[in-house]
C-alpha cells in the first residue's frame, strides 16, 4: 500500500480510531492556523471520540470540539 | 515578526538590593484555562475570578507580588493560542503588552498535560525576546494522567528556568517566586527557524514520557456520558431540573419567603414606618421613604427581599457548574442550532452566562470569533436571556400560576431568539467562524472558590443594582408627585391596556423595567401577589419584559463593545419585538380562550 492509500480524512474516522496527523489543509489559512496553534500539528496523534452530534476529538490531552468542515480539514494517517 | 527588542541586563548579576525607578512589571502569560488566574491570586494574595473554562479573563488584571527578593507588579492577561498570525482580540491585549514593552519579564504559565502547545507558544515567546520563566501547572493532573516531564533538562535545553507547580494547592510557587532573578530569553536553536510547531514537536518529544496510568479512568467515563446525546441529553435535563429546584424552589420561594413575609413586612418596613413617622416631621419626606413609592418600602424591598436570595442561589450553582468544565459541553450540542444563527457553538458560554448576568455577558461577546458573531450575541442576550434576577420573579410568578405558564413564556421566548437569530444571520453582513473548541477537562469543583466567586459576585450585584433600584425608586417618587406618573401612566395606556390586556397600573412597571428588567419583574410579582393579574396577563407581561433590553447598565455596557449607533438600533428593534411579541400572544391567547 503506497501512503496516500493510509491517509484519511479525521472526519470519516470511527469513534475510538487514532491516527498520526500528516497535515492539515490549506484552503482556510486561519483555520489551519487555529488548528495548529491548539496542537492538530503534523506527527501529533489524534483520538476520534464521537461524530454526532459534533465531532469530538482528542490530541495530547485535550479534547477538541469541531463543526465537520473542520474535521474535514484534518489528514491523518492510520497506523 | 519581530518584537521591539529591549536591552536585558542579567538579572542574575543584580546586587541583593535593586533600585528601581519603578517597580519591575512580570506578565503572567500563557494559553487558555491553564491557571493563570489561580497562579496570580497564589502570588499576589489577591482574588481574580478562576472558572473552569477559556476566556475568564477578559481584561488585564495587575497587582503586587514579591519576587525575586522585591516587590514586582504582576499582571494577569486573558489566555491565548498563538502570539503570531491572526489573532483574536485577547491575543492582541496579550501581544501588545510584548510589544509595548509594557512587561519586563514573561512568567509562561502552561499546562503540564499539554507541552507540546506550550513550547509552542515559548518559542513564539523566543523571538520577542523577553526574558521568561516557564511554570509547568497542573503537573499533578498530568501525573494522573501519566505524563512526566523531565523538567531540569528541558531547562539545560532551552535555557530558562523550568519549575512544575500546582497552583490551586500553592505547590511549587515558592521555587516560582525566586526563580524570576534567574529568567532568559530561551534559546530555540537555529535547526527549526521559525517553525514552532517543529521545534515544539522535536522537544515535546525528548523531553516527556508517558507511563501507563488507570487514574483518570473515571473522568473519561464521565466525561463521554457527558458529551454522547444519549446520556448528554437526560443528564442536560437534570442539571435544570436540579437549577430549578435551587435557584426557582429555594431561592425564590423557601429565601424570598423568609426574606419578603419573615423580614421586610414583618419587621424592617413596619419599624422604618415607625421610625420615620416618629423622627421624620414632613409628609413628604416619609412619603418617600416609606410611602408606595419608598426608598425604604420598595426599593431595598425589591432589592434585598425579592432579588438577592435568587441571584445569591443562582450565581452559587452557576459558580458549580462552572468550575466542574460542564458548560462547555453544551457546545456540543448546540453548535448546529448556533450555527443557522449566524453562531457557533462557542456562543453558549456568553449564553449561558446572561442568565446569571446580562451586563457580564455581553462584555464576554469578546470571546467569539468576528465582529458579526459578537453584535448577533449581544442582540440575543438583550432580547430574550432573561438573567437571574429576572429568572427569580419569573420563577415566583409563573410558579404560582403554573407549569403551562412557564412552558409558554420560555417556548415564546426561545422561538423569538431563534427566529431573530436566523434573520440577523442573513440580514447582517459578514462572516461566522468556524467551531473550534478546547474542552477543559471536567473536574470537582472546589466549594472555597465557588463560594469566593459567589461572594465577588453578590457583592457586585449590590454595588450595581442596589442604587439603579433606589434611583428607579426616586424616579418613580418624583414622577409621581409632579402628576407625570399618571400621564405617563394614561399615554402607554392604550399600549399596555389595549394591546396587551394588562392593568393599567402595569404601565409603572413597564417604567420600571426600563432601568432594570428584574425590577419590572419585581413590580409584576407584587401585582400578582395582591391578585391583579390574571394567568394569561402574567404570562403576557413577563413575556415582554423578558424581550426588553435588560437594564441600564447592560445598555451602557452594549454602547461600549459595539458603539452607541448599534446599541440605539438594538435597543429600537428589541422593543418593537417585545410589545409586537405580547401583542400577539395576548390576542392569540384570549383567542383559544386560555387559563393557566
């Protein structure tokens, strides 16, 4: 499997599913940003922990609340 | 970005006695809910409000603290992510006083758990050039949570001084204290230039391991009950039952019993009577003490007997909920509704908070993302947040009446918000941003700082409404007496009367509840008790008193976040929405032939 086959976006994980953040998209630079300076920063490993009704994450040791767009924004890798 | 670099003595080589022009100023900087609030109360000795959740702090809070063998002025700032690219309007506060030079040494005050963002943020710190201290807090949280810091070479690496410290138990502030002679500009090396995240990264990962641990285990179960509908919902539901058993059942009907019969008809207003009818020879000048309209008789009546003990409970499990990282959550669930708003879910905090205190609430507006979301927040709050005070005589109103009654006016009220809310979504320019959320972590609260907070608060509550509530009370006296009252009374009437099928006496209230919304409230809650309104009046009036801009001070503080041109028009289309809204109701109401 090459490693674009493994990268996956944050929102379509599954709740309990971790990965490796590989980057995090570019279209909104203020978001990337905003994401980076809370720590969603490439190598950082990330929990899903629920998709409804908001998508909950974990990086470190916080919790992140997001809307999808956001979510959608995240590429990970999993392991 | 480069910051105005300031020519840094070591102040490690100073003399045991220093003279200085003026005392050395330490700003205590660091990202949101890490404690820096706790930390400056630890070493100043003095009390900033500390909740549980980002964006306390809204202004920059100074005192006085010994450090480094002298006496220093320490400066609280509001938290933040990041110090360089687009920053709110907190990072700003906190990036001007680096700028400005307005800070002499920078205490980073970061939490253990999370050192990847704090190194971040220190080797943004690096490039302003400030000598620093990096306080690693909460490290007991961090242990529980099987994080360890190699805290001592972490400080050979960068440079500077690296203490661990709990700041609610004062661990590790002594060491603190002394370690600010021996602040550095950190050195981050050449091989990262400018890549923070790197460089944060690099170091995060030398220097901290993780161990197994099994000890917060249960606040992660706690936790996802809290955030998963399922369990969410049903423990939402709970939290305000239990509020309205507090603050409605409590505070308003067992305190304002014992306050209102026990106290004030029992024993303060009959003996200011006496007192005044003894002492005081003018008619007047009784009249306006204990008279209908009396200092005395109404207005610390309204204030201490009615208000207080339900803004007392209030802010008291307000303080609980704030503390136990709960609030937050909501944002969860609510970010969609927000979201056709023109919000997001970050909105729920200032939300929340209006119902404690409209006036706070709209100055923490700050804490949302663009100038759209901040002026749509602070025309909710003033439309339908009814705060607690107003809550209390809603409570003691409608509770009286009953439950159909309180389902309906908040059921109006919420439709209301919302519909105004999607409207001004659309209707004004400009952008939401997106949500982007930190959760603090769900903790017991500490009952001593739920009880300082309660107290601050009270006591501000006195300070602020006390006197709008007697000066209402004068007001109303002079009008009164001059005969303005009546003409007043007579030219609202066929608003008040007509439209919406009240008393024509309710019309003084509605005066009232100009200046402050509760004591309108109040008003109503003496008409009710003495049997002049009936169900649907009740409803009716509480209704549009609730859609009213809150009071004065909430107006003033709407003239300072948003101008005074945005807090006129407000003001214009919230009062239209309020009578239109009772207008409606009432017709609708007597039309189906209601009685609560």
């Amino acid at each position: 499997m090459s490693p674009s086959e493994k990268t996956r976006r944050l929102l379509n994980l599954n709740p309990g599913v971790s990965g490796r953040v590989v980057r995090v998209t570019r279209e909104n630079p203020d978001r990337a940003d905003r994401l980076i300076a809370l720590g969603v920063t490439p190598g950082a490993v990330v929990t899903v922990l629920q998709r409804f009704p908001g998508v909950v994450f974990l990086c470190d040791h916080t919790e992140l609340a997001v809307e999808p767009a956001v979510a959608r924004a995240i590429v990970v890798e999993i392991e | 970005m480069s910051c105005a670099q300031a020519a840094v003595r070591n102040p490690a080589a100073d003399p045991l006695l220093t003279l200085r022009a003026r005392p050395r100023r330490i700003a205590l900087l660091g990202n949101a809910n890490v404690g820096k609030s706790v930390l400056f109360g630890r070493l100043t000795g003095q009390y900033a409000v500390v909740s549980n959740y980002p964006g306390t702090t809204v202004s920059v809070t100074k005192g006085r603290a010994m450090m480094g063998g002298e006496v220093c002025e320490l400066i609280d700032t509001p938290g933040v992510t990041a110090l360089e690219g687009a920053l709110t309007e907190d990072e700003l506060v906190a990036r001007r006083i680096l700028d400005r030079g307005e800070a002499d040494v920078v205490i980073q005050v970061s939490d253990a758990r999370n050192l990847r963002r704090a190194l971040m943020l220190t080797s943004q710190l690096a490039s302003c050039g400030r000598p620093m201290v990096l306080a690693l807090n909460m490290v007991d949280e961090a242990r529980a949570h099987g994080v360890v810091i190699d805290a001592a070479a972490l400080s050979t690496r960068l440079g500077i001084p690296v203490i661990e410290t709990v700041a609610t138990e004062g661990r590790g502030v002594g060491e603190l204290r002394e370690a600010i002679a021996r602040a550095a500009v950190p050195s981050c090396g050449e091989a990262h230039r400018g890549n923070h995240a790197r460089l944060a990264h690099d170091l995060a990962i030398q220097y901290r391991r993780h161990r197994p641990h099994s000890a917060a285990r249960a606040q992660e179960r706690i936790g996802r009950w809290v955030r998963e509908p399922l369990t969410g919902l049903p423990i939402l539901a709970l939290v305000l039952y239990g509020m309205y058993l507090a603050v409605g059942v409590f505070g308003a009907q067992t305190l304002v019993g014992l306050l209102e019969a026990g106290l004030f008809e029992a024993v303060v207003n009959p003996g200011a009577a006496a007192l005044v009818n003894r002492a005081v020879p003018w008619a007047l000048a009784r009249e306006f003490l204990v008279g209908e309209y009396g200092l005395v008789s109404m207005g610390l009546t309204y204030a201490i007997a009615i208000v207080l003990p339900v803004v007392a409970t209030f802010f008291f499990v307000f303080g609980f909920l704030e503390d136990s990282g709960y609030i937050p959550r909501l944002a969860i669930f609510s970010d969609r509704i927000f979201r056709t708003m023109g919000l997001n879910g970050k909105a729920v905090l200032p939300m929340v908070l209006g119902l404690g205190c409209d006036t706070m609430a709209t100055m923490t507006t700050r804490i949302l993302g663009t100038p759209k979301e901040r002026l749509i927040a602070v025309l909710l709050l003033a439309l339908g947040i009814p705060c607690s005070a107003q809550l209390a005589t809603i409570l003691g109103i409608l509770g009286g009446v009953s439950f159909a009654a309180l389902v309906t006016l908040f059921g109006v009220v919420l439709l209301q918000m919302f519909l105004v809310g999607f409207l001004a979504a659309r209707a004004i320019p400009g952008e939401r941003s997106e949500f982007i959320m930190e959760l603090p972590p769900l903790r017991w609260p500490q009952l001593g700082n739920v009880v300082r907070k309660t107290l601050l608060r009270v006591r501000w509550y006195l300070g602020e409404a006390v006197p709008l509530f007697l000066f209402g009370t004068a007001l109303l006296f002079v009008l009164d007496r001059v005969g303005l009252l009546a003409r007043l009374t007579s030219a609202v009437e066929p608003l008040v009367v007509g439209l919406l099928g009240l008393p024509a006496h309710a019309a003084a209230v509605f005066i009232m509840g100009f200046l402050r919304r509760d004591y309108g409230a109040a008003g109503l809650f003496q008409m009710s008790k003495a049997g002049e309104l009936d169900g649907v009046q009740a409803v009716v009036a509480l209704t549009v008193m609730t859609l009213f801009v809150p009071c004065v001070a909430n107006f003033l503080m709407m003239v300072k976040e948003q101008g005074l041109k945005a807090a006129l028009r407000i003001l214009g289309v919230v009062t239209v929405i309020a009578i239109g809204t009772g207008t409606v109701l009432n017709a609708v109401l007597r039309g189906l032939r209601v009685a609560f």
